[in-house]
C-alpha cells in the first residue's frame, strides 16, 4: 500500500508568477485535502476534493484551485504568486469524505516565493 | 468558531521519561473528534491517535495515550517512555462530525528527548 505522493519537493517562485503542486493519494482513497502551513504555524485548510469535485474550502482566495482526476490525484495551482504564499503545501488523502479519521499526509511541497 | 490552543511552544523530556503535551479546544458543537500528529523536520504529518467526543474511553495507541476532559475542553497527549525518535513537531487537531470536512490545527508543541 503506497502513501501519498507529492511533487515538487521544493520550488522556488517568483511573486506573480503562477504554480502547480501535484498530490498522488494513497491507494483507494477517494477523497484528497490540500493544507498550508506558513513557518512556524499549524496547517490551514485550503480545499477538499471528494470525486473530482471540490466539496469544502477553507478561507483562501479564488487564485487557490484546484483539480481532481479519475485516478483520484490531485494538483493545487495557485495564480499571481505573493509573498505571503511561501509555505508548506500539504496533501492529505482518505476514504470518504466523512471519515471522522484515517487521513494520509504526504512530506508537503515546500514553495518559496521571491 | 472552533479553535485549537497548544500553549507549550516547545518541550524538553529526558530519554524514558513520560511527557504531557497540552491542548484545549473551543466548540459548541456536541459531536466533534480530536486527533494528534506527529510532524518531524521531513515535514510529513503522522497520526498519533484519535478521540471522538462520545467516546467515554481515553484513547490509547501504544506508548500514546490522549487524557480527555470533556468538562475543560482539554485533550493533553501523554507520550510514555520517550525515544530520541519523539523529538518532533505535535499538533492537535479537531474536526466536526458533519459536512465540515477540514481539520482545524493548533500552533504545535516541538518536543526535544534529551539522552
């Protein structure tokens, strides 16, 4: 049984510019969550994927998106690039989207923004 | 709203000796879970253990145990027997049990085991 895959590891970005992070969940998990955690501070909810659609979503702007596909892995892009975005860009994968528990984190992909 | 509260920035436990790390939530809802992660310097989130709020049990997973007060709205988690292993970032977390699906994470105790 694999985990949840995330790629890039590390990204360096400049503000304004526009990124992809790439999430590929734990074998039969359906249901895929995307957090941030800025230094020093907890994960934040951005968004959560339940069968390709978004079913959930944290107090983020719209340049946060996201998608779904079949296989059921996942790709956070975020548009206009700040600053403030530099952090930790967490993953986590489960079945169902109401499972009071059972969530798989993957290492995160680190992105600074320059 | 809810909130997490994790007042102990950082922590400091002697090799084999047991360690509380403090947490306390703020819910009016009834049905709720609370979970602890273990996150070391690879970044990773790794679940420790889960209470839901109607269990009446104090959840166990090894050397991890949870000490619930529902009445202080507390959720410390005892980690017996300290390994050089331990030595981590630990974030409570909280989630409702309805069609909100995110958790809702503390600030993070780091944990340093002395040998």
């Amino acid at each position: 049984e694999t985990g949840v895959t995330q790629s890039p590891t590390h990204l360096i970005k400049t503000r304004g510019q526009q990124v992809t992070l790439r999430c590929s969940s734990q074998s039969g998990h359906n249901t895929v969550s995307w957090y941030q955690q800025a230094l020093g501070q907890g994960p934040q909810f951005i968004f959560q994927y339940y069968r390709e659609e978004e079913n959930g979503r944290g107090n983020f702007p719209p340049r946060f998106s996201g998608l779904q596909f079949p296989n059921y892995s996942s790709e956070l892009n975020v548009n206009a690039l700040e600053l403030d975005d530099s952090a930790l860009y967490l993953c986590a994968s489960s079945l169902g989207r109401d499972r009071g528990y059972g969530y798989t984190f993957g290492s995160g992909t680190r992105l600074t923004v320059v | 709203a809810q909130k997490i509260t994790q007042t102990q920035p950082g922590m400091f436990v002697q090799e084999k000796e047991a360690v509380t790390l403090d947490c306390t939530y703020d819910t009016s809802d009834q049905s709720y879970g609370l979970f602890w992660y273990k996150q070391p310097s690879s970044g990773e989130m790794i679940f420790l253990i889960y209470q839901g709020s109607y269990d009446e049990q104090n959840a166990t997973e090894g050397r991890y145990s949870l000490n619930f007060q529902k009445a202080r709205k507390s959720a410390n988690l005892v980690i017996s027997a300290s390994q050089l292993g331990d030595s981590a970032m630990y974030f409570c977390a909280m989630r409702r049990m309805d069609s909100s699906y995110k958790l809702i994470f503390g600030s993070g105790t780091r944990l340093l085991v002395r040998p």
